[in-house]
C-alpha cells in the first residue's frame, strides 16, 4: 500500500512538473525546443509510473475489501485530478488563440486551481 501511495506522489510531481514547464514555456523562459524535449520525457516517465501503478492497484486490490475502498477513492482523485489539469489545458489553449480575455481566463484558472488543491489533499 505505501509503495502505491508512493508512486501516486510521483505521478502528482510529474504531473507538477509539466505544469510548471508549461507556464515557463508561456512566460518564454525556455524555447519552443526544450519544452518539447522535456514535455515528452516527462510524458514517458508518466506513462510508466502509470503502469507500474495500475500493476500495484491489482495486488493491492487482491488484498482485501479495505484497501478496494482506498484505491477507488484514490483512481477518483487522480482521475478527476487529470480531468481538472485537461480543462487548465483547454483553458490556457483558448486565450493564446484570442477566443477568452485574459480576465476570464483568470478567473477560470482560479476556480480549477482551487479544485487541484482539494484533490491533493486527498
């Protein structure tokens, strides 16, 4: 159980990291290049833990009833999680194509920004 929960921390730092390489990008801290490079070893490394943690979710499951409810509250959190960092994503894509003010996207961004805050506290 404590290597699954482990391993979840990671995909929540990964996921972090992107984040962050993310806003450097659109700060224009790194070019074009690097945030590509980065993005996908980033990427790769989240498909792995990934995996290693559906593997994990199974032996734990196989454990006993108790730990089923831990790993469903779990998998809803990171799933709503990534559902959340999609719509910050969409956001993000919409006020560099002009289609929402800077403003709305602010103000959207604080909305989601406060629900990653509650998932993490999951």
């Amino acid at each position: 159980m404590q290597t699954l929960v482990e391993a979840c921390g990671e995909r929540t730092g990964l996921w972090n990291q992107i984040e962050t390489l993310e806003n450097d990008f659109d700060n224009r801290r790194i070019r074009r290049k690097d945030f590509n490079r980065r993005r996908r070893i980033l990427i790769q490394r989240l498909g792995t833990i990934t995996n290693e943690i559906t593997t994990l979710n199974k032996r734990v499951s196989a454990l006993g009833t108790q730990f089923r409810e831990h790993i469903t509250r779990l998998t809803q959190a990171e799933t709503e999680y990534q559902a959340t960092r999609t719509e910050i994503t969409r956001l993000r894509t919409q006020l560099r194509r002009g289609r929402l003010s800077s403003n709305a996207y602010k103000q959207e961004k604080s909305d989601r920004d406060k629900t990653l805050q509650r998932i993490k506290a999951t």
